[in-house]
C-alpha cells in the first residue's frame, strides 16, 4: 500500500529520529525537505538570501513543491513515503517570521499528503533534547513562548492529527507511529492515485 505521510512539529520533538526509524523499520522511501540534494547547500542558500524572510520562505517553498513532485512519483511506483517537514511547516513558520506572502496559495499545487501529522512532546522535554543535541539558531526562536504557541497553533491548525510523543523512547515512537497511521489513514483516497 502506497501512501505520503508527512511529520510536521517544533524543532526537537523527533521529526527526523522519527521518520528514519519509520522508514527504515517498514521501508517506506525518507525524504525531507529539503531534499538530499539541497540540504547540504541550505546553510549557504539561506545566508546568501540575507535577512529578506521572504526569499527564505519561497526558497523553502520551492523546495516543498520539488520534494512533493518527487513524492508523487514514487508513490506512482507504489512506494510509502514519509516525509520530515512539508507544507504546514513551511507556512507556520514563516508566518511567525513576518511573511505576509500568501505561501497557502502558493503550495496549492504542492502534492498532498494522505495523512500530516503533527508530533508534540512537553515543553521541558523537548527543550532537553534542544540544549542535548547543541541548539542551532533555529531552535532559539522556538525557545520564545510567543513564537512557539503561534507556530504551534498554526500546526495544529493545517495538521490532520496530532501525536504526542512525551517519555516514548525511540521504539515506542515508532510503534505510536505506526498506530496513528493504521487509524487515520483513509484508504479510499489511496487507491484513486
């Protein structure tokens, strides 16, 4: 059974730990955005766009679309594809950065996923996982409680679920996982691909 999940969620709740343990457990295809071909570009692409947030949204933008075209394509393969961040990422933060763009309409034609799910964890645990893998400058804004809500918020809001991952170890997250999908998933919308 093919389908595209998307993980969404603040820095530091285990999006990405998450979606390669998935993938690599069930054999689902990884993606990210962005993709592997522009990850280890990112830092550069971001600091040349300077500190016009508007730019740095339409890149992330860019990237939505070309990683949900490739999506497309392998679930036409029949491949399950999971993917960390996508969309409502790409919208709830930029908002929150000031972006008056209107990236919802601009990502109309970005591939949907089947099912996005948004991954919580309490607020001091996630904050824990922030300081233990070495915050970056991203993470920091997150640490703003202001900033955080409305971009939580706004998750919750374009999210079709919500998965709380608070004390679930590594395995036991991926069985949540695994669970939230078997329930949510709507079957009928799959096999019309």
């Amino acid at each position: 059974m093919s389908f595209f999940i998307a993980l969404e969620g603040l820095d530091g709740v285990g999006k990405s730990t998450l979606a390669r343990r998935y993938a690599q457990q069930y054999g689902h295809q990884l993606m990210t955005t962005p993709g592997a071909e522009l990850l280890p570009l990112r830092t550069d692409i971001i600091n040349g766009l300077g500190n016009s947030q508007s730019a740095k949204a339409l890149f992330y933008a860019a990237v939505v679309q070309a990683e949900g075209e490739k999506a497309r394509e392998f679930i036409q393969q029949g491949q399950a594809v999971i993917m960390d961040r996508y969309r409502a990422s790409t919208i709830a933060y930029a908002h929150e950065r000031g972006v008056t763009l209107d990236l919802t309409s601009i990502l109309t034609q970005a591939y949907a996923p089947h099912l996005s799910i948004l991954l919580t964890l309490n607020e001091d645990e996630r904050q824990q996982r922030l300081h233990k893998r070495g915050t970056t400058a991203e993470d920091i804004e997150t640490l703003n409680p202001d900033f955080r809500s409305s971009v939580l918020t706004r998750l919750q809001s374009m999210c079709d679920i919500e998965l709380d991952l608070t004390q679930a170890s590594e395995a036991e997250a991926v069985l949540l996982l695994k669970q939230c999908i078997a329930a949510n998933i709507v079957y009928q919308d799959i096999k019309s691909i």
